[in-house]
C-alpha cells in the first residue's frame, strides 16, 4: 500500500478542474433525463409493494408511527422515510412515492463516480475520467434506470454500497479516521436498505481483517501505510459507527427472532445441502449479467441483462481480469468480493433470474468496469513523449464516452419501446403485463371513486388493498366505520344512500362493502344480507356497465343500486354474538357468514367483527380455522393482516366495529355435524394474542366464535317409529321413539340384564338457542329410576344448536334394565341446559308436565 500523502492545507481553497467537472454535471443530467422522462407514466400504476411502502410512509406522515416493528416480510424501513419526505412535498401520489427513487438513482450516479475514482492511483488524474466511467455504467443500466423509476427499498441498495467503498478505500489510502467511521455508517445504511445487502457486512468483515493483517505483515518496518495501532483505532472506529447506525435493526432482531423469515423462505439452495447443482445457478445468475434478465417488470424491462451491449461486457471481463491481476490493490479484492456477493442473493434463491434480489450488483459492476482502465495506465505510463501518452488517454476517454452513449441511447430505446407496446403475462398472453403487475384496473378504479360527486361502493376486500388504498388516499384519505358513521333506525337497520356499485373481477360475490362518501370519508359497513345482495346481482346482470384500464383490460362492473335512486337497508349487528377480548386489545364482536358448510367440500366466507380495547394496539394478523366439537382442527383460513394497508388497529377509535372479510376452506368428506369456527390474533412477533376470561386472566390462545353445520346428505327415516309426541319449549318436538337389540331388531319387551337402543326422533320447530343434553330416564314397575342416559345427539357431534326449523333428528340412547329389575317399564325423556341442568319445559296431550318429562310408553 502506498504512504498515505500529506494533509492538504485548509486555507487552500478547493478547485475543481473544469472539464470533469461539466462532463460529471452533464452525466448526471444524462442520467436524471433517462430517470425522468415519461416519469409519471412509465411504468404505469403501482405494484403491490410499491403500494405498501407508500401506505406506510403515509402512515408515518399521519400519526408519526415508525414503521418498524410489522410483520410484512419487509424488516428494512429506513428508504419509507425518504419516500415520507417526497409525499410530503408532492402529496400521496404516483410521482410522489416514486420521486424518492429518482434522487436515490441520480445520486447513485454520483456515488459511483466517487467510488470509481480509487481504481487509479491517487494524486493522478486519471482518477476523475476513471471515475467518470463507473458511474457512466450505472447511468446507462436498464435495471438501474427502471429502479429509479419504481418505489422499491432496494434502490437504497447500490447507493449504500458505492458510498461504504468509497470511505473504505479512502480510509485504507489516507487511514483517515473518518472516513473509516463514514465507511461504518454506511455499511450499516447497506443492512437498511435491503436483505440483498447483509452480505456486505461479510465482505467488510474480511476487508477489515485484511486490512489489519497488512498491519501485522508490515510490522514497524519504515514507510509501512500506518502503524498498527492506528489501524485498530481505525477498526474501532469503523465498528462503532456501524453497531451505533446498525443498532435499530439489531433491536428489531431482538424482538422479532424470525425478522428475515421471508429470505428463509425464498431461499431454494444452499452450498452445504446442494453442492451438485453450483455451476448451474452461478451459470444462470452470470447469464442475468450479460445474456438475459428477470422478466418481472417489477424489476426490470424486456430481460434486458444488466450490461445490455457487449461492449460494457467486454470491459467488465477487462476489468474483472485486471482486478484478478493485481490483487493487493484495495479496490480491486473489493469489487469482486462485492460482485460475488452481490450474485449469491440470486444463486441462493428459488427464482433464478430475479432483478431485485441482484441489486448488489449496481455497484460492483460499474466499480470492476472501472478497472478496464488498467491497461491503459500501465501502458501510459511506459510511454516516454508526453503527447503519446496524452494522445492515448484522449482516445480511450472518446471511445468510452461513444461506449456509454451508445448504451445510453439503447437504455432509451428499450425502455420507450416497452411501455408503448401491451407486454402480455399468463398463459397465452391471457392479461396485459402492465395491468397484472402495476395494478392499472384498480388505477382506473380509483380514478372513477375521485371523479364521481355520489356515493361509491366497493368490496372490502379489494378497497383494503394496498394498491387500491393509495390510489384512493388524497381522495378520500380518512377511514370510518358504519358503527360512528350512521344511526340504526327502531329495528336495528342502517339506512344506506343509493349509490354507484364497483365490482372489479376479482371480487365477483362479495358480501362486504365499504362506501367512499363524497366528503372524503371511506365508510366500512357491515355484511350485506342476502335479500340485498341478490338485487344487487340482479342489477348487475341487467344494467351493468363495463370499465377498462388503459390496457384495455376490464376493471370493474358498475351499476346503480337501488336502480330507483332509494335507500338501502343493512343490518348494523352481526348476526352471530362472540364478545372475544384478546389481551384487552381488539375484541371479536361477532360474525357474518353462512351457517351451513358444503357438503362437497369447498370455501366459504365470513365476516368478523372486531372493536378496539383498551391497551394499546400494534400491528395484528387474523388466523381462523375449522374444528370440530373436540377442539381438532380440520382445516385453516389464511392468516390476514388485520387491515394493516387500510385501517390498522392502531388507529381505531372509540366506539369502531371493524369488519374483515376471510374466507376459510372445507374439505371434502366431513363428517355431517356441527363445526367450531375458531379464530384467533397474532401480534407483530406471531405469538397469538390469549383470550381473556371474565376474571381478567388467559384462557386460551384461539377462540370459538360460533357453530358451523355440515348437513346430513338425506333424510332421517322414521320406519317403525312409535308415535310419542311432545313439545319443548316451542323449540323442539319429539315425534315418537323405536326400541331394538343391538343387532337392530324390535323390542316388545325389556329384560333385566339385556341392553336395548333406544332411539328418540325430533323435529325443531325453530332453530334451537342452544346444545341442551337429551335424558333419558327408565324406571321400574315400583316407579323407581332404575337406569338413565344422558348424552349429547351423537356424542355432540350433531347438536340441538346446528338443527334447521323442520328438520328431522334420531339420536340413540342405549339402555340396560339392572339385573334385579322388574317391570312394567317406563321410559321418560326430556332436555335440558348444561351446566345449570335446567330442564326445558314441557307439554304433552295439551298438559304442561310438572316434572318436565315426556312419557313415551309402559313396556312390559
């Protein structure tokens, strides 16, 4: 390593030499315009993330609560609050979410061009033309310019890791302390920003020990680059800067083990398990660079390879070949260490080609082109005439500015001819990629919602979607629920205004809807009963009108419901009671949904209810699940962020009933009986929120909300009944009763000692309120109870509560005389509440029954 030079005067004045200066002010003008043009346009609408980060720095905006601690797979914050700073400036639009983006790209440019500089000795001139090229490279890069121009954290990535070289490689030529601090601070900017960059901690993690290894090699040797103890004090400092910058990110690992779960989850290999299969991912991730790339164009545009034309190929195998040649150079072990890095991303994951994960990459490549310049320092510097020397690097300097301009005018092409063309996406080309991936129908959603002057309703699923919710944020940026916003008239029904119906593709047979209002406020309201929601099928399929995207893609139905401009009603209780309290945070008011499950197998969807309690609330997920009544599981809904994009629970107000729409699958071949719908909350760190009982202490960590019923497929035949008819309570009436052997065949008589069957039929006048216990009670010809059964219909598995108004029930009761018993029999049956054990009244032969017992027969 060279002497560090001489401490430049401070009453020097600073002056930059002009012509790299203007041609450095000019790249970066290059590089906005290819950033800039078309900004608001290209790409069109929002993606699903970038909807997200805008949610959020909304959220951050409006309440002042840092999105830190979610559990949205996204444990990086530090870009949403740069992307707060441009909402705030712009507003919540498209240009401003992405706006952020833009002065990250450009700057990246910039950073490059610093980075660049140490590939050429210092004090020479050739820093600043060498630095020049670097950060040319990433101006004219397809991905980069795409990324700039998109709302994704990772764009923080290349401009993290260019500025972290830059103050290493600086730090390792001067041993200024400060920059090693500045290198500190923005490795830890690096773990910020995106996944992708914690494999930078490891390549500075080696620089360090390589650095402070040159220390020990050099020993006290005169001229040595630094003493070893300003080596460590450089090391010390580097590494406070980083723990100090870091530590936000090392507390939210403290708290959430399971923080980076998601790059768990995409991970497809590793070098351990899979050894066999590392020439093929490192061939299909180095293909990403030169042949072909991510198809996503989320990330990317046309799979156009990160270095696009075979010239800048050329000069990155240069590049990498002079890095390879001089190893002892600083940055020459730090740009390949930081291009295998940046591959490893990629090469460990299950998606090979991925634009994002690779982003890494925006940094090594332009530093390792940078390097090209190898060959023609040595060769200058072995030339004896000046002018042949000058001559030369006036020449490279003109072939790599037509290098960098012809790539710059085919980055423009590519990009312009992409969004002016219908990329197709799906078998077939079934959808425009454009509307697939950037949510342009729910842009066209949104826009009619901000145009009309009446009220709009839409499903809640699709107006809780991030996309759809920032595009509706400035025009209706506050949300409500229908408990705070309208009044039940005498019988319980809220009075809806008519209005225009939404109903994009995807929400085909929602039940649920919410109202944008035409002051601003986005009502969410209770479940529709059915009778609404078939005249609202039916006017759709009369009168419905069609809207399109501008891809020609449909984006939703629309209809006026009520046709005649009158009100609809909805009922403003759900129907089913819960009062679930979780951890004195949310409660489970109750639910909506169907009371029957299909006997085939299928799907069905629920609304629950929840309102605020009075602890404070974070960010919660909503699980549901089937069970049966021995509490086993059947099956499980998705698990659903509790209106995380649209209403989070930290934001309820007194006073709110929330709905959230799920839905929750059946399998086929179920037993007919009775069902527990179970739910449960997750906090931020998926550790179940517990129920609270009504002595203030946990009971459980799920809920049973309610009773679910799988239907018998037929009829229960009553063959051989023997009539016995009473009624209980106007609830349930017994019809008649049949006695057999175990082996099924009739009874006329009771033995003692002998078991018999003894099977009861019902019939429900009404839907029962509850799951009484049927007794059964057989006494002996001296009156005396001599044996008794007391069970549930079937073990409780087909309960009073599950049994529909005119339905037909058997259930069976065994019975054994005593051994010393005598008869005449007589056989009494009745219902009663568990656990208080009151019996149901009832009436038989036009006779209220004192003891609240059926008589069915004297059997001898």
């Amino acid at each position: 390593m060279s002497p560090a030079p001489s401490r430049r005067s401070a009453a020097r004045p600073v002056r930059l030499p002009l012509l790299p200066t203007a041609l450095a002010l000019a790249l970066l003008l290059a590089a906005t315009a290819l950033r800039a043009y078309h900004f608001n346009e290209w790409p069109p609408g929002l993606s699903h993330d970038e909807a997200i980060n805008g949610i959020d720095a909304l959220r951050l905006l409006r309440t002042g609560v840092i999105p830190l601690y979610t559990r949205d797979g996204r444990p990086e914050p530090l870009f949403r609050f740069a992307q707060t700073l441009t909402i705030a400036l712009v507003g919540p639009t498209r240009f401003g979410l992405r706006l952020a983006s833009l002065y990250t790209g450009v700057l990246s440019v910039a950073a490059a061009i610093r980075a660049g500089r140490h590939f050429a000795p210092r004090g020479s001139k050739a820093r600043r033309w060498i630095g020049l090229l670097a950060g040319g490279t990433l101006a004219v890069m397809v991905g980069h310019i795409h990324l700039s121009r998109v709302a994704y954290r990772a764009i923080l990535l290349p401009l993290a890791i260019l500025l972290f070289s830059d103050a290493f490689l600086d730090g390792v030529e001067t041993s200024r302390r400060r920059s090693f601090a500045l290198a500190g601070l923005w490795l830890a900017v690096t773990a910020l920003s995106y996944t992708a960059g914690l494999i930078v901690i490891g390549v500075a993690g080696s620089g360090i020990a390589l650095y402070l290894l040159a220390g020990l090699m050099d020993g006290r040797r005169p001229g040595a680059d630094a003493p070893l103890r300003t080596r460590w004090l450089n090391t010390l400092a580097f590494g406070l800067a980083f723990l100090l910058a870091v530590s936000p990110l090392i507390g939210m690992l403290i708290i959430q083990p399971e923080l980076y779960s998601r790059a768990q989850e995409v991970g497809g290999a590793t070098f351990l398990s899979q050894p066999e299969v590392w020439l093929g991912r490192f061939r299909d991730t180095w293909a990403m660079i030169h042949r072909v790339g991510d198809i996503n164009p989320q990330y990317n545009v046309a799979q156009t390879p990160l270095l696009h034309t075979v010239p800048l190929y050329g000069l990155l195998l240069l590049g990498l070949a002079g890095c390879l040649l001089r190893p002892r150079r600083p940055a020459s072990w730090l740009a390949v260490a930081l291009l295998i890095g940046g591959l490893l991303p990629v090469m460990l994951s299950n998606e090979i080609p991925h634009g994002l994960r690779i982003t890494d990459a925006y940094a090594a490549l332009p530093l390792l082109i940078a390097a090209s310049a190898d060959p023609l320092l040595w060769l200058a510097g072995r030339l004896s005439h000046p002018d042949a020397g000058r001559a030369l690097r006036t020449g490279w300097a003109l072939a790599m500015a037509g290098v960098l301009t012809w790539a710059g005018v085919r980055s423009a092409r590519i990009y312009s001819d992409y969004f002016q063309s219908d990329p197709r996406w799906g078998d077939g080309g079934a959808i425009s990629a454009l509307s697939w991936f950037f949510e342009t129908r729910r842009l066209a959603v949104a826009g009619m919602i901000a145009e009309q002057e009446g009220v709009i309703y839409l499903p809640l699923s699709e107006a809780a979607h991030p996309a759809l919710r920032y595009f509706t944020a400035a025009s209706h940026p506050r949300v409500v629920t229908f408990a705070t916003t309208f009044e039940a008239g005498p019988e319980g029904r809220l009075e809806l205004p008519s209005g225009e119906f939404l109903i994009p593709p995807s929400a085909e047979g929602a039940t649920t809807f919410v109202a944008f209002m035409p002051d601003g406020r986005l009502v969410l309201l209770p479940r529709f009963d059915g009778e609404t929601l078939e005249g609202l099928d039916g006017a759709l399929a009369a009168s419905g009108r069609r809207i399109q995207d501008a891809q020609g893609e449909l984006a939703a139905t629309v209809v006026t419901y009520p046709p005649d401009g009158g009100s609809l009603t909805v009922g403003s209780a759900p129907a089913h009671g819960a009062g679930v309290n979780f951890d004195n945070q949310v409660s489970l008011t109750g639910w909506d949904g169907p009371e029957t499950l299909p006997d085939q197998g299928g799907e069905i969807e629920v609304t629950l209810y929840f309102a605020p309690g009075p602890q404070r609330r974070r960010d919660l997920s909503v699980f549901t699940q089937l069970w049966t009544v021995s509490l086993e599981r059947v099956a499980s809904g998705p698990q659903l962020l509790l209106h995380r994009w649209l209403y989070p629970p930290g934001e309820w107000e007194e006073g709110d009933i929330v709905p959230l729409t799920t839905t929750l699958p059946v399998p086929g071949g179920l037993e007919p009986g009775a069902y527990r719908l179970a739910v449960g909350l997750l906090d931020y760190r998926s550790e179940r929120l517990p129920v609270i009982g009504l002595d203030g202490l946990p009971v459980s960590d799920a809920a049973i909300a309610g009773t679910l019923k799988l239907p018998r497929s037929a009829p229960v035949s009553t063959e051989g009944m023997i009539p016995a008819s009473a009624r209980f309570e106007d609830e349930i009436e017994l019809l008649g009763y049949r006695i057999t052997d175990p082996a099924g065949q009739p009874v006329e008589s009771l033995s003692p000692g002998q078991p018999v069957l003894v099977t009861l039929f019902w019939r429900a006048l009404r839907r029962p309120a509850e799951d009484y216990t049927i007794f059964l009670h057989l006494h002996d010809g001296t009156g005396e109870l001599v044996a008794q059964n007391d069970s549930q219909p079937e073990g409780g598995q087909y309960p009073t509560g599950i049994w529909d108004a005119g339905e037909i029930v058997s259930t069976t009761h065994p019975l054994t005389p005593p051994p010393d018993s005598e008869g005449p029999f007589t056989l009494y049956t009745g219902l009663y509440r568990w656990p208080d054990l009151e019996r149901l009244a009832v009436t038989q032969d036009g006779e209220a029954r004192e003891d609240r017992r059926a008589t069915l027969a004297a059997v001898p």
